[in-house]
C-alpha cells in the first residue's frame, strides 16, 4: 500500500514539474515517514551516504576532462583529420561525422556533450555541402549515443553505485557494443549513400595528411591512456579520470595553447554544476533505493518476472521494451539510479551476466535519449541546429532500425560485451 501511494505522489510530482531529483527524495522521504522507519536524519544520513563514495570520485574528473577537451577546440582537430580520411568518398562527411563521434566518445564520457559540440560543427558543415540538414541532426545524435557506451563513461561509473560492479569492467564492456553501433550506421549509410549524398565535388584538402594526424595524435592518445592504464593495473579508473584530467589542461595551456584563463575558469564553473546536479540525484536516488530495498520491491519485482516467464530471454525482451519506454520518459541518470536496484537483482535470478546486463541498461537508456517526447539529445540538437524536432524524428527513423538492431545483437550475443572484459582479467 506505502508503495502504491508513492507511486501516485511521484506522477503527481512529475506532472506538476517538479525536478526529478527533488520528486525522487520527497516520495523516498513521505514513504519512509509513513512506514515509521525514516525521519529528518536518517534520511539526509542516506542522501549523504549515497554520495560518499570512492568511485564517485571518478564523476566530476570525467565531467572536467571532457569539458576541457571540448572547450579547448579539439571537436576542430579531429574533425579536420577523420575529413581528411574519408571525406573524399561517397557520403564521406556522413562518415566523417560518424568517426568524430567515435573519437569524441573517448574524449567526452556525455552524449549530451558530444550532441552540442559536434551538433555546432558537423550539421552546418554537412549542410554547406549538400546533405539535409535534419539528416545531418539524425546523424550527429546517434553517433553521439556511443559516448557513455565507450570509456571513459560517466554513465557507467554512476552505474556502479547502487550494483557495485568494476567500473574498469565496465569500461571494457562497453567498447565492442559502442563500435558495433557505430558499424551498423556506417554500413547503413553505405546502402544509402546515392540518396543522402550529393556528389563528391574535388575540394582542396585543408592542410597534409601528415600535418591532420599530427595534431590529432595528442589527442587521439587520450582515451588509450585510460583503457591503457587501467587495463595495465598502473591505476583505477578513478585514477585514471584524475589522470585525464592532468592530460587535457596539458594539452589545453601547453601544447595547444588553445584555453586562457577565463575560460578555464569557465569550464571549472560549467563543470561544478553539472557534477552538483548529477550528485543531488545521485543521493535522492539513493534514499529511494535504500526505501525501495525496506519495502522489499527488488523481491517483489523479481517474483513478478518469474511468475510471468522462466525463460531468461523473454525476461531480456520485457526488459528491452520497458527501458526503451523508460528512456524516453526519463534522463539516463535516474533512471539509472531508481530502476537498476530493481532490475539488476532480478536478472542476476535469471542467470544473466550483471555486466552484460549493464550494458543492455545503458544502450536502452543511450536510444531514449534520442527518442520523444523527452529524449534529451533531440531538444538539444533542435537547439543547436535551429531545426524543429519533427524534421529530425522523421529521419531518425531508419536510424532507429539500426540502432535496435545493434541493441538485439548486444542483448542476446552476450559474447559482445563480456569477450574484452574477459580477455583483460576483469572478470571471470
């Protein structure tokens, strides 16, 4: 009964607009205060609790890094040098946009991140040159989804709060998923390419080949240093985001010299923020998942599954299903925080890998965010691009097709995620 009328107060929260961190600790807070258990200080003992955490340590370095390769211009450097690669053939600047994405993920750890900065750069860009620009739109947001799916990603270390799972195994989880996505909407593009592309007109190359990739390498050597470093035990992934860090203000004040202090200073504040508004629903969801936990929801759940099917694959498409209506309701994070406490148990029940599963959760959640009416990726590509939302559903339609064919791939090949986890010595 506590739970059925928590459930009702959060719809009424949500309907009336409330934040999501603010509705997650005032149901937490009304249901633990009607169950007799909670009061004022056991629940900010909880928030607070929910924060404390060696592995959040992890979050706003990540933040910081990705925001200080982005503001040091280095979008501009890996885009001239994956151009410089492939924008010559057919549908070139369609791959180019692709290739940014892939390379910025291992910049950025943020979807929304990578949206924005290759959204001011890839869409006028293809624009200039022929392509629709709502297409180009489709296109940058699902690239970018493969941002938190690839390391270093902020989603997968707030993943490991309430399952407690290696972030490092996480990380490598997550690379042969991402890079399959990627294949999948570049053999897409292949099949359409006559139609999306104008003709490839001779162009002047902007600057050498040689020139293009050795102001990329720095770069490019980023994201090698956190799986390389983690994967060679010369740090943890925490470690490694610290380590990050220290990389991009060299890159950015000393090899480049691409960021002065104002806008450094900016970047320290834009990243504060954010790590404040991602931590105040880190312990809002964990006062919900320590009162989801007392009224025995994660039992609850599991039993309704088991009496619905045994089988585990079904169990993965129920899942499937709901998370992707979930994604495109609710933003990754607390979706993340209140869901997985109920889900993960269960499908560990099932049999299934708890990192395989880890996966299936986020690339669900990555596909939410590009879909309405509130995927996040879509207002802020409209935003960037000045291009209403419903020209760029229409065609990110077949894109849809893609990437749920991907996700089939990824929740029933568990090879997919768990090979390179494996391989490294991460997991059993």
């Amino acid at each position: 009964m506590t739970v059925l009328l928590v459930i009702i107060l959060f719809g009424i929260l949500l309907a009336v607009e409330t934040p999501i961190a603010f509705a997650v600790g005032i149901v937490a807070f009304v249901g633990l205060m009607i169950t007799g258990i909670g009061n004022e200080a056991v629940s900010a003992q909880r928030v607070f609790a929910g924060m404390n955490s060696y592995s959040l340590l992890a979050l706003p370095l990540f933040i910081l890094a990705g925001n200080l390769l982005v503001a040091g211009g280095i979008i501009h450097r890996l885009v001239g040098f994956v151009d410089i690669l492939v924008g010559r053939v057919r549908a070139g600047l369609a791959y180019v946009n692709l290739l940014a994405n892939l390379l910025m993920a291992g910049l950025s750890g943020s979807a929304t991140a990578d949206t924005a900065a290759l959204g001011s750069v890839m869409t006028p860009m293809m624009k200039q040159r022929g392509y629709s620009p709502d297409f180009a739109a489709a296109l940058t947001i699902s690239g970018a989804i493969v941002a938190p799916i690839l390391p270093p990603s902020i989603i997968m270390v707030i993943y490991a709060i309430p399952t407690k799972l290696s972030i490092g195994a996480l990380f490598f989880a997550g690379i042969l998923p991402g890079l399959l996505i990627v294949l999948l909407l570049a053999i897409y593009i292949a099949f359409v390419a006559k139609r999306i592309s104008p003709p490839v007109v001779s162009r002047e190359r902007e600057g050498s080949f040689i020139k293009a990739t050795l102001d990329a390498i720095p770069v490019l050597i980023a994201p090698i240093i956190v799986v390389g470093g983690v994967r060679g035990g010369v740090f943890t992934a925490t470690e490694a985001a610290a380590v990050l860090v220290a990389y991009a203000l060299f890159l950015n004040m000393a090899l480049y010299r691409s960021t002065d202090l104002k806008t450094l200073y900016g970047v320290f504040r834009e990243s504060a923020i954010t790590t404040a508004t991602v931590m105040i629903v880190v312990g809002t969801s964990s006062l919900f998942a320590w009162f989801l936990a007392i009224e025995n929801v994660p039992n609850a759940a599991r039993a309704l599954f088991t009496s619905l099917t045994d089988n585990p694959i079904l169990f993965l498409v129920i899942v499937n299903v709901f998370l992707l209506v979930v994604g495109s309701f609710v933003d990754t994070v607390p979706a993340i925080l209140i869901f997985v406490p109920i889900l993960q148990p269960t499908a560990v029940a099932f049999g299934i890998d708890p990192i395989h599963f880890a996966i299936i959760v986020i690339v669900n959640l990555m596909i939410g965010l590009n879909t309405p009416p509130v995927g996040t990726n879509l207002f802020v590509i409209s935003s960037v691009t000045g291009r209403p939302i419903g020209g760029i559903v229409r065609a990110l339609l077949p894109l849809y097709v893609v990437k749920l064919a991907a996700l089939a791939i990824i929740t029933f090949v568990p090879f997919v995620s768990l090979w390179l986890p494996r391989a490294a010595g991460l997991i059993p």
